[in-house]
C-alpha cells in the first residue's frame, strides 16, 4: 500500500512515518527538501520535490497512491501573529490542502483514504465540553479549522473515504513541551492566568496511533476528536508536571503579561479546551498513554537520556 504524506518530517510527522515503514507500507513524502527527508528516514521513503504549497506537481510518475494523510501547517506557535503570520498559518493549512487534492484528480485512480488534520482549537475558549457534533468556534484559529475541514469536505468524489483528525495539544520530545519545558526544569513555572482554563492533550505515540487506525479501518470516516479521554486545567497540568521534575511551580504568570508578551497568539494557552474523543472511544481505542502523569514521566524521561546523552 503506497502512501503520500505531507508534513512527513515534522514532530508528529515522523512518528506516523516511522510506524508505516515499521508496518512496510510504501511512504512517499511531500517536501522542499528531499535531501533532508531521505537522510531523515534513512533512505526509506521516496522523496517527492514540492518547492510551496500552490505548486501542483505531477504525480503520475509515482504509480498509484492508496491514501493520503495531510499533516500541512505552519507551527501557531513559532512566530507573533502579525497579519503577515495570520496569513501564513490560513494559507499553509487551506491552500495547501487545496493544492493536494487538485494533484490526486490527474490521477488515474482515486485513493482510498484521504486523512486531514485539523486542531480541536474549532471549537474556540469553552468550559464546555465538546465532541465531534459541536459548533464551530468564532475566533481566528476557530475560523482556520473551519476552512481547513471544509476543503476537504467539499472534494470528497476525489477520494473513496475521509476522515478529519482534530489534534490536541500533543505530548512528546519536540512540539508544545519542546517550549514549556525550560521554565519548569528552572524551577520557575507555574500557572497561566487564571490556570482554570482546559488543556486537552495526546501523547505523539497515541495520535500516531489514530492516524493508523483510521488509516487501516475502512469503517471509519468523518471527523474525529484526536485527544485524551479527559481534559485537565492547566492547574492540574503545571502541578502534575511539577512533580515529575520535582519543582516547584509557584510562578504564575498573569494573563496581561502574556497578552503583551504574545499579542492574539497568547489565545493558545488562555483558551479553555475541553473536548472529549467520542468517536475513539466508541471503537475502543486503546491508549498507551491514557493518564496525563503516564505521557508526562515518558517525555520528560525521554527529554533527560537526550540530555545526559549529547552532555
């Protein structure tokens, strides 16, 4: 089974890519730098050359592709949003996936599957709990999501079956802890805000798991919440993280600092998140992380053999 993937060399790309070459599925990976990604997968994916994201390339060459999964995005979290950045994360994301699709239709056979991420920020800053059948929110991020999904939507005759993964914050050596980490080891950090506000989460080895599973199981399709089976406030996350690395964290931090700090970008770590994944728990999906103290000692274990290692 041929497998296109885009987005294959970042933090949740290469753990999906590592669990299909383990399965041997044939991986081709969308990227600007094919040198990178074969020296990246040692040479077992074939590296197909994509310079942006409005450049429709000729996929013919590759044979017949049996599923896609699209892991495009600019990082929400890397840079200020500036009306410049807002742009970026819109486009990378929408047209991106846009530009996809109109690359499968020149195909002479429709893939099976066609799997898209999206982020459970569609659901906008609620105590609520959400689930798949929720509102969208009306916030920027709110409104990415929303577009995101509807690209895909709206070319469903491209492909047999899709399905949408709306992904949590995501837990594991590199993404969101990569950054919330250092100020923890230091032994200053602490609450942000009011610390009420919901976190939902996903050990990286779980999401990966999701993407398989919706890969090989032909019963699945629509949208699924890709998170934990619960959410915790971000009081709960800073002392549970605090006790794993045994440090205090008695510094808050107000939301007016970070709402100076950050500008519209700090949403993402004031926004309440509360969203429940129904529909994996209606399959039962088996978690390997299924406790938030469960991901958190892995990472931060794997984070410190890194750390001895390379001292």
């Amino acid at each position: 089974m041929k497998i296109l993937i885009s987005g294959g060399t970042g933090f949740v790309g290469r753990h999906i890519i590592s669990k299909l070459i383990a399965k041997n599925y044939e991986v081709l990976v969308l990227t600007r730098n094919p040198k990178n990604a074969l020296e990246q997968f040692e040479g077992k994916v074939t590296a197909v050359e994509w310079p942006d994201y409005y450049k429709v390339i000729d996929l013919k060459p590759y044979g017949k592709i049996d599923a896609v999964i699209n892991l495009m995005g600019e990082n929400i979290g890397e840079k200020r949003w500036t009306n410049e950045q807002k742009k970026e994360i819109y486009n990378s994301r929408v047209d991106a996936t846009d530009t996809i699709i109109k690359m499968l239709q020149s195909l002479d056979t429709k893939p099976e599957v066609f799997i898209s991420t999206s982020a459970t920020g569609i659901y906008g800053d609620s105590k609520q709990t959400k689930t798949e059948t929720s509102k969208a929110g009306s916030d920027f991020l709110s409104k990415v999501c929303k577009a995101w999904e509807e690209v895909v939507e709206v070319n469903k005759d491209e492909y047999k079956r899709f399905a949408i993964l709306r992904v949590s914050m995501v837990l594991g050596k590199g993404g969101a802890m990569k950054k919330m980490l250092t100020p923890f080891k230091l032994g200053i950090g602490g609450e942000i805000g009011s610390g009420e506000q919901y976190m939902s989460w996903i050990h990286v080895e779980d999401l990966a798991n999701m993407y398989i599973k919706v890969l090989e199981d032909k019963s699945l399709s629509g949208v699924f919440n890709a998170c934990g089976n619960y959410s915790v406030t971000n009081s709960q996350f800073t002392e549970t993280l605090g006790k794993i690395l045994r440090k205090p964290t008695v510094f808050k931090v107000p939301k007016f600092a970070l709402n100076l700090a950050m500008g519209e970008m700090s949403t993402i770590v004031l926004s309440s998140s509360k969203v429940e994944p129904t529909k994996f728990k209606s399959i039962n999906f088996h978690y390997l992380y299924p406790t938030l103290e469960l991901a958190l000692k892995d990472v931060v274990s794997q984070i410190w053999f890194v750390t001895i290692k390379l001292w």
